[in-house]
C-alpha cells in the first residue's frame, strides 16, 4: 500500500552504518532516528545518566537513537558564557561514556584542527550552522569517512544546500544529513518554513529537523539566548508529518539550571511522552 510519505513527497537515499547496538538507517521509508542529549558536556555524570535514561526510553519505544552532545559551544553570544570543560576532558568524557553505555555519539567541529580528534570519538561529525558554508571544515569532516549531519544555515535558502552537499560528496563523502534548524526573521527571531523540509531532500539526502534550536530567541536573554520551548512538540510532530528522517533534540534533567540553551531543552521527564506522539505520526506517514 502507498504510504503517505510516498504519495505526497519524495523520498531520500537511505544513508546508514554498523553501531554497537545494530545498524542505524535514515531515509527511505525507516522509523525516524532521534539524535538528543544535553546541550553541552557540563559533567560526566549528568551526560552518562541522561544517556542512560534515553537509551531506556528509546529501547522501550523502538527507536534510534543517538546521542547528542557538543564538547565545546565556541558560539556564544558572550565571553563569560558556559563553553565546556575543555575538548581533552569532554572528549574523554563521551567515549568512556561510548564504551560503557554502547551508545552512539553526535557532536560538532568548529575548526579543521580539531577534526581527526572528533573523528576518533565521534561516529556522526555536525557541521554548525553557521559555518556551513566553510568550505575547508567541511571537506576535512568529509574525509574522515564519518556520517555527516550538516546544519542549514539561518541565512541559507533550502535549495542552496545542494551545493554544500556536493562538497562532501566531492571530497568522497556521500554519507550526508542535511538538519533543518530555523531562518532568521527579523531581530531575535528564528521561524521554521516545513517547505525546506521537502525541499532538501530533493537533493537525494536524509532530512533531519532540529526541533529545539528551531525555537531559539538568539540573544533573547540579553547575554545569552532565550527560547520558546512550549513550541518544541507542536513543530516536531509537524517535520515529522512531511515525512522527514530525524529529530534532533536537547534535553536536560534540570533546565531551569542548565549551563548551556536550558530555555530550549526539553525536560528529560517528559521526553518519554513525547517520543511516542512522534512515533504514531512518524508510523501513519511512512506507513509503518
């Protein structure tokens, strides 16, 4: 029976590789991948726990599942803002974590130099929005061999991302993601145009939806950003509905007191609930 998703939108070539816990797919008609964990590598025992528990719920409800965590927010609106223990210690941090959970592990590079250390933890390399558009830094994460999630710049246009592709692509990578995070519109404000969520993979490449950074306020707190999370659940479960391949997300146990974007990181005690809302749309559109 023809599934939603292919009746009304095309679909991606399926992008995948062997982890420790099986063979995680995106594309096609497969069962979304979620890619959440903290924001930023605050300490070693919050980063284990929360992947603890989302491995739980993700095991319990069928769903890859990847962990998310950056080692380093170099973008900062700030000076004195929170930025991370460190590359050696975070990095560290995440493949001991690696190793004794046999989880998955996303986290991004700023710059060429660090890219063969990131490599050797990390088995998805993220390219910053803002630096999307850096020709170097992408062909350097390219040549690792690793999975690539891509982040559309705020000031990009959906269809101008078939350029950045093709850099990895020429550089002999084609194991690409390209992640929808929001446009700038106006001061202070990101929206997200569901358009580009089909548009992209026009391109032939997995979609992934970061439904947390899309509801940022940059700068909203004067020093650092705000966010609109009571909007997080509602622009997920529509992406999902276009029949996208991933969700990206950040949770946290304690908000309120997160180092790092804890105005839009989900509460990780609601995270349960909200993976099988996703889960039900996500199976009607892919006829799963």
């Amino acid at each position: 029976m023809e599934s939603a998703l292919q009746k009304f939108a095309p679909l991606s070539r399926t992008v995948s590789f062997n982890t420790p816990s099986g063979k995680i797919e995106w594309g096609g008609r497969n069962t979304f991948v979620l890619m959440a964990g903290p924001d930023s590598f605050e300490s070693f025992e919050m980063v284990r726990d929360t992947a603890k528990e989302l491995k739980s719920l993700t095991t319990s409800l069928q769903i890859p599942w990847i962990l998310k965590c950056s080692f380093d927010k170099a973008n900062r609106q700030s000076a004195g803002s929170f930025r991370g223990l460190g590359m050696d210690e975070a990095l560290r941090g995440l493949e001991k974590i690696k190793g004794e959970l046999g989880v998955t592990v996303i986290t991004d590079v700023h710059e060429t130099t660090q890219v063969e250390r990131v490599a050797a933890v990390a088995d998805i390399i993220q390219i910053p929005a803002f630096l999307c558009r850096q020709t170097d830094l992408v062909v350097a994460a390219a040549r690792t061999g690793r999975v690539l999630n891509i982040k559309k710049g705020q000031f990009m246009a959906p269809w101008d991302m078939g350029a950045i592709v093709e850099k990895a692509r020429a550089a002999g990578n084609d194991k690409v993601l390209l992640c929808e995070r929001g446009a700038s519109f106006g001061y202070n404000r990101l929206i997200t145009d569901m358009m580009s969520l089909v548009e992209m993979r026009k391109f032939g490449v997995p979609v992934v939806y970061d439904a947390t950074h899309s509801v940022q306020v940059p700068g909203g707190r004067g020093t650092s950003s705000g966010g609109l999370k009571s909007m997080i659940a509602p622009l997920a479960r529509a992406a999902l509905a276009t029949g996208i391949d991933g969700i990206f997300m950040e949770t946290h146990p304690d908000p309120e007191n997160a180092l790092c974007d804890g105005p839009i990181s989900v509460p990780l005690h609601e995270m349960g609930e909200m993976l099988k809302s996703l889960k039900a749309i996500d199976s009607v559109v892919k006829g799963l």
